[in-house]
C-alpha cells in the first residue's frame, strides 16, 4: 500500500470514528500530517511505512507540539526496516508512541487499547500489582511460593506487585495461574507515559532570523511564542491570560501561491486543534482572511504600538474556533 492510500484508508478510518479530522499537511516541513480530534482528545499523526523514516528532530518537534497544543503526538505506520509491527503492540520512536494500523482501528474505533508495549528487550506489559498481591494473598501463597511458580527470585515477584512492568511472558503465566488477567491497558491517548521511556520535551528551536520581528512583536503584545522548526507554521503564541481561543498558529513570510495554501492548511489545523490561526505577510493584502486564517502584514504590525490593539487586531481577522 502507498503511503498516500495508508493517510487516506486512515482518514477515513477515524472519520468513521466520528474523529473530525484536518486536511492533509501537503507542504514542507511537516512534522505531522494529519490533525483529529475527538472530544477533548487532540491527535498531530504522522503516518508512514518504515517508521525508521521518523528521525530525531521531527520526533522532537512533535513532542513539543503535543505540549503546546494539549495533544497526544502519535505514528501510524507498517513497518521498521526489519519486520512488520504486530498488532496490539504500542511501540516508540523518538519517544513518540508507535501504532500499526490494525492497532489504531481497535482503539478508535472498537475503544479497545492495547496491553502491550515495546521497550529494549522485548515486549511487555504494565501489571496492576495490587490486584496481584491480593490474589496471591487470597490464595496463601508467600511471595516465594510464587516466585517460584514464575521461575523468578522473590524480589522480582515484591517488584511486579510494587508496579514493576513484566513480560508478556510473564504475563500469562501469571493469567494461567490465577485464571484471570493482571494486565493494564496502555494509555495511549495520554502519550503512554507509563511505560514510555523518554527525555523531557525538548528545548524549542531557535527562531528563524527572518521571523524575528514578528516574533518580537508578539511577545510585546502579551503572547508566549513558541518557535516550530517542522511545522507547517512558523509558531504557535499563547497570550498571556490563557484562554484557548488565544492559542494562535502563526504564519509569515512573502504572500505567494504557496503560502496562500499554507495559510488554508493552518486554517483547518486550527478548526480541529481549536486555536486561532494568523499569517503575517511581507506585502499589504486587500483580503484579511484565507479560509479562516487571518492576514496581518507587517506594515500594519509596524504601524501598531499598543498592545491591546495588536491582540484585537488578530481576533478580528482570524476566526474564533468552534467548541468542541
């Protein structure tokens, strides 16, 4: 299958999951390709065949994303360069969680998560060690009694029902034991940060030198600007006072074809992230708008020293995001 077949077998996908889903990102760079959302869950996807594909810097830019926008950055895809991911396995890239397609049909639309994750090692799954100890206990068994049925020492049996993770091995050993499962679902839609083994979200680019007084700009007016480096935006600025309506994608550099289609792209973006969306242009336009986003040039920018004014200014020509 394509990759273009698997972006548009898995829009659908989710649009069956009453998902609304954004148009594709088909401009470069692009750290994800698709937006969803469902309720108050926010996905940035990024799908491909071989996830080996993905590479450490659009694996941070995603991450980051995920932080500014309240989502759960995420890979669909088929393959590494050595064999086929299995179904009902999340596994990691870049310390962004990893589905193949079967696996993300079965949580959007069964709602069935998965139970099993990959790490170095092997694979495994995170036990609820409370209900283990209980039933160990109801059974009168000693803690060595038990790890010897698992063939492991008994300060490992102390840790699984401490809330150490175990081996998919271990795991029905224990179900064929107990006649009954101790596995937990893995959240996936909270990132997986129970079994994920990743760094802190990276540190922010810095920004481009040609956006700079754009930036500067907005920082003077009250807004938090967090530069991107792969996104199909330049920032994402948050004002002051949170509100999420004030959550703005923000675009700028000469108003050309292509950044017209940039500017449509941010726009569906923001629908589904529910965030504003704003391009800042080189050139005075007669249009405020494309399709939702905003136009402000620079010369109008300049001209505008008051704070409260600049802010207005975006809330007049970028549109409000619908409510969830």
């Amino acid at each position: 299958m394509s990759r273009a077949a698997l972006i548009g077998n898995l829009t659908a996908m989710l649009e069956d999951a009453a998902f609304l889903v954004s148009d594709r990102c088909a401009v470069r760079p692009k750290s994800f390709d698709l937006a969803a959302r469902r309720g108050e869950d926010l996905l940035l996807l990024k799908i491909l065949r071989n996830i080996d594909a993905l590479d450490a810097e659009t694996g941070a830019e995603m991450r980051r994303l995920g932080e500014y926008l309240d989502a759960t950055p995420m890979v669909i895809g088929m393959r590494t360069r050595d064999e086929d991911l299995k179904p009902g396995v999340i596994y990691f890239r870049h310390g962004v969680p990893v589905l193949n397609p079967d696996t993300a049909y079965d949580l959007f639309v069964e709602e069935v998560p998965p139970l099993i994750y990959a790490a170095p090692g092997g694979l495994y799954v995170s036990l609820d060690g409370d209900l283990l100890a209980d039933e160990r206990e109801e059974r009168g068994w000693s803690l060595g009694r038990l790890a010897t049925e698992l063939g492991v020492s008994r300060r490992t049996v102390s840790k699984y029902e401490d809330g150490m993770n175990a081996s998919v091995e271990v795991a029905i050993q224990l179900e064929d034991l107990f006649d009954k499962p101790f596995s937990s679902p893995v959240e996936v839609l909270e990132g997986a940060e129970e079994v994920r083994e990743a760094d802190p979200t990276p540190s922010p680019p810095d920004a481009d030198p040609d956006d700079e007084h754009v930036l500067h700009v907005l920082t003077a007016a009250g807004f938090t600007v967090h530069p991107t480096s792969r996104a199909p935006f330049k920032a994402v600025s948050e004002s002051e006072d949170d509100r999420p309506e004030m959550r703005v994608l923000t675009g700028h550099s000469p108003f050309t074809e292509a950044a017209e289609k940039r500017a449509r792209i941010m726009s569906s973006i923001g629908t589904v992230a529910q965030t504003r969306s704003v391009y800042f242009t080189e050139n005075r336009r007669k249009r405020e708008q494309v399709d939702g986003t905003g136009l402000v040039s620079c010369e109008e920018l300049a001209e505008m020293d008051d704070p409260d004014a600049i802010r207005e200014l975006i809330e007049e020509r970028a549109e409000k995001p619908a409510e969830a």
